[in-house]
C-alpha cells in the first residue's frame, strides 16, 4: 500500500503555502505517497489546482478562537483515514501534533512557512512556549527558508539533525517570459501601448502591507509628473488592505492609473503584462510570488524581510528596501523606470536562478527524502 500523508492546514484558499502544496501533490509520484488535506476551518475552490482526483479534502469548520471541540473531530477523523504521516504547517495547525499523536500517527513533520502580524518575528513568549512544549512530538520540521531554519533551531530548540530547509519550487512553463506583444490587460484603455506597469500579486492582508506600494506609486506620480502617461499600477489579490489601497488611490485622483481586480486564476499571464513585480511584505517566509515573477523574467523590488533576502541577489535580480518605507520604494522603481537596460538584465538573471536553483523537481525529492527518512525512524 502507497503510504498517505495527511497534510493539515488552517484553511486552504489563495496563499503561497497552499500554492507549495499544490505544486508539491501535483508533481509528486502517485506510487511515491498518497495525500489528503485536512483544513481545521475550510477550503476555497482554490483546491481544484490540485490536478489529483484521488486527493481529498476534509473540513473541520473550526470555529474562530480556541475551539474545543475540534479536537475530538480531529482526532476520529485521523483515526479514520489512519494516515502514515502527518504534516503540519504553521504555528495555526500546530496543535495538531497533538492529536496525530494521541490518535497513533507514528510519523509527524511540522513545516514552517512564514509569520503573521501577531508574531512578526517569532518572538511573542506565548507561542514560543507552545512551540517548545510541542517539540518532543515533532518527528522532523521543514522550513521555507534559511531564515526560518535558523529559528527553529536556535529560538525553538530544534535538533538541527531533525531539520531540512527545502525552498518552494516554481512550475517554469507556466511562469515564463513573454514572447511578442504584451498582452492588453484591465479596463478598456488602461493599457494602449508604451506603459510602465508596476505590478504585485498577493493576500492583501496587513503582513504585506500594500498601502506601502500605493504610497509610493503616488508619491512616483507625484513627484515625477512627466511619468503620469506612462506609469499604471496593478495589484492582483484580495483582503481586507484592498479598500484601504483603492481609499488612496481615490483621494489622489489616481483610479485610472491602477487595476486592482481582487483574486484571478490567469495569473501567469498577468504577470507577463508587467514591468517589475514588487512585494512590500512586513514579514515573509519564502515567497511563492517573487520566485513566479523571476521565472516570469521580472525585477523585483521586495522589503529586506525572512526570505526575500534569500531570493533577491541586490543589484543582480532585483533592490531591497526596508519595511514600510514608501520613500526608499518609490526611488526603487523609479530607477528601473529610468533605465530599461537595468530592467531586462535583472529580470533575465532573475529567470536564468530560478532555472538553476528552483526547480518542482528539486523541492518534490526534497520532501519525498524527509517523508522517507521519518517513516523509516516510525517503523
């Protein structure tokens, strides 16, 4: 018998951690492992990204706060399906380890994947108590980052040995350069030929601050008027920034400079409709949609936040700026604005990395030997 992992989410819609996940079922060897997902709250129809008809999705409906009575849901449930492994994600699911112990899973991975507002930076005394008492149950932890990596070992006080660093692998045919015109996108007349499209595509929740990016697109328009014909603004997602971003684009006069369209599934060809991506993070693991944009063959102007310094080479694929700093944003884009050879060469450099260190391949294996080896110490 295939041996099933049961990966357990928070809730499984729009999101770099559930793209990963998408990626890692979609290209991982069916006689290889057997998944499902079990979302503690629920799921989108994001989920029909998973091309795998065998894969099924469990929702617990967990009710906001600390919920109870989710435990015993969760616990007949794994004693149902009765999976080999379980793989937790994030401080949301971790509590989880908890039950897959109690309900007899030998093998249980935790994977961290990046913070929220709450605990910016994996500090906050409450849940570095509960990630330490969780520890003994934790088989082997994987994280998105370096930065993540160092954490755990040296904040959560895991065995380094049971650690592995695995980096987000991008689907290359699907985020490729574009070849002959760009593709018209947004309202009619938004784009008729020669415009600098600004563009960023994300959860627009308040980790990853895209007032930020709007500030500084107005502050470019601004400051730089001659530019107004030729610069346009588009953020593709949805969350609760996204009516603070179109407020200001508003009071600044400045709606028909932008699209924000809220969530799309053409988001590949999207991004071939831009000039440089921008990721105005407060915090981040690794981010799926930087490593998308370099395949895309875009700059990247990210924050200096997690991971991004892991992917963004400075002055090679892309700028690094501070967090919240609309300033030091605006005179980032600007740069690239003014100089188009600047702009080709890092987004050329930015394709020709993820060719060579970011393959599914690679990150499909990498969780597969992680899968191998805690099984192996299970049994």
């Amino acid at each position: 018998m295939v041996p099933l992992v049961a990966h357990i989410v928070h809730h499984f819609g729009v999101g770099g951690l559930e793209n990963g996940l998408v990626n890692l079922i979609n290209h991982m060897p069916p006689r290889r492992y057997r998944h499902a997902i079990v979302c503690l709250q629920g799921y989108t129809d994001f989920r029909r990204r998973i091309d795998r008809q065998e894969v099924r999705f469990h929702a617990l409906g967990k009710r906001p706060g600390q919920d109870f009575a989710l435990f015993p849901r969760l616990w007949r449930l794994l004693r149902q399906m009765r999976p080999d492994i379980v793989h937790t994600r994030n401080l949301s699911a971790l509590e989880a380890q908890f039950v897959a112990a109690s309900a007899g899973v030998g093998a249980r991975v935790h994977g961290e994947h990046g913070r929220d507002m709450f605990d910016l930076h994996g500090q906050r005394l409450k849940y570095r108590l509960l990630r330490k008492f969780a520890r003994p149950f934790v088989h082997h932890y994987t994280a998105v980052s370096r930065d993540l990596e160092k954490w755990l070992i040296n904040t959560v006080g895991a065995d380094p040995s049971r650690v592995t660093q695995i980096y987000n692998g991008v689907d290359r045919l699907r985020f490729r350069p574009p070849s002959g015109e760009r593709k018209a996108i947004g309202p009619p007349g938004f784009l008729r030929g020669g415009e600098f499209v600004i563009g960023s595509v994300g959860r627009m929740a308040e980790v990853k601050d895209y007032p930020t990016l709007v500030r500084a697109f107005l502050g470019l328009i601004e400051n730089a008027p001659e530019a107004r014909k030729r610069l346009r603004l588009v953020i593709i997602g949805d969350g609760t920034s996204r009516q603070t971003c179109l407020d200001l684009l508003q009071g600044a006069g400045a709606l028909d400079l932008a699209w924000l369209p809220g969530e799309r599934e053409d988001i590949p060809e999207l991004m071939r409709a831009m000039d440089v991506f921008v990721l105005p993070s407060l915090g981040e693991g690794i981010s799926n949609t930087i490593l998308e944009a370099m395949s895309t063959g875009l700059p990247i102007v990210a924050t200096r936040v997690g991971g991004n310094s892991e992917l963004v080479r400075e002055g090679e694929t892309g700028t690094l700026i501070p967090p919240a700093d609309a300033a030091s944003m605006a005179r980032a884009l600007l740069a690239y604005l003014s100089d188009e050879a600047r702009t080709l060469g890092h987004g050329r450099a930015g394709r020709k990395t993820i060719e060579t260190e970011f393959s599914i391949e690679g990150m499909v294996e990498a969780y597969g030997k992680v899968y191998d080896q805690t099984l192996a110490r299970a049994r």
